[in-house]
C-alpha cells in the first residue's frame, strides 16, 4: 500500500507547527515581548506537554488517515474535476466532519488541563 504523498506533506507541516511553540527561537522571542527574560526555562516546560500532546494528536490523525480512511484525502494524481463519475468525491465531507471532531477533542482536552492548572 502507497502512502499518499499529500498525507505526507500536511502530516510534515502540521508537524513543524508543533513544534515550533518549544522552538529555542520562539522561546526567546516571546519571553523578550513579553518582559520575561530570564525565564525562557519556564515557558519551556510550560509548553512541552502541550506540543507532545499535539504531535501526538496529529500522529494518531495522519495513522487513522493514512491505514484506516485513505479515500477521504484524494490523491496528487487524481483526475480532472470535470472528469469525476456523479457521485465521487475527492473526500472533502470526511475532511470537514474529523476536523470538527478534532478541533472538539483538542479543544476538550485543553480545558481539561486548564481546569487541572487552575485547582493547583
């Protein structure tokens, strides 16, 4: 089974946006706007859990897309438009309907350690 190279590009981008919020660059830069130089170990740690837990996220996404659910990602190759059967889809109701369940779960699971972090 091929991987579909457009599942591999996203998968790719979405990665380094997870990865840029614990990004030494991005660090100092946003303790320095911030008036908290001197504690870019802080924002650090703080950060960590989260950008694990996104990559994560998208990890177990691009698995579920990649093995589970291929045909909702159309391929590069894919025909013309005007040259697809009635009725076939490039996959775009898939790809609406898990972004909104994503979107609920991540948003659920930030409240959930918001509401950790407030109690301690």
């Amino acid at each position: 089974m091929d991987i579909n190279p457009v599942l591999t590009v996203a998968t790719n981008a979405t990665g380094v946006v997870a990865g840029k919020m614990i990004s030494p660059q991005s660090i100092v830069v946003g303790t320095s706007a911030t008036g908290l130089t001197g504690r870019e170990g802080d924002l650090f740690r703080f950060a960590l859990p989260y950008s694990i837990l996104i990559t994560m996220f998208i990890g177990v996404i691009a698995l579920i897309q990649a093995y589970l659910l291929p045909q909702i990602i159309p391929f590069a190759s894919a025909p013309a438009a005007d040259s697809l059967q009635t009725g076939q889809s490039g996959g775009g109701v898939y790809i609406l309907i898990l972004t909104v369940l994503d979107l609920l779960a991540l948003g659920a699971a930030t409240r959930r350690v918001d509401d950790n972090a407030e109690k301690e």
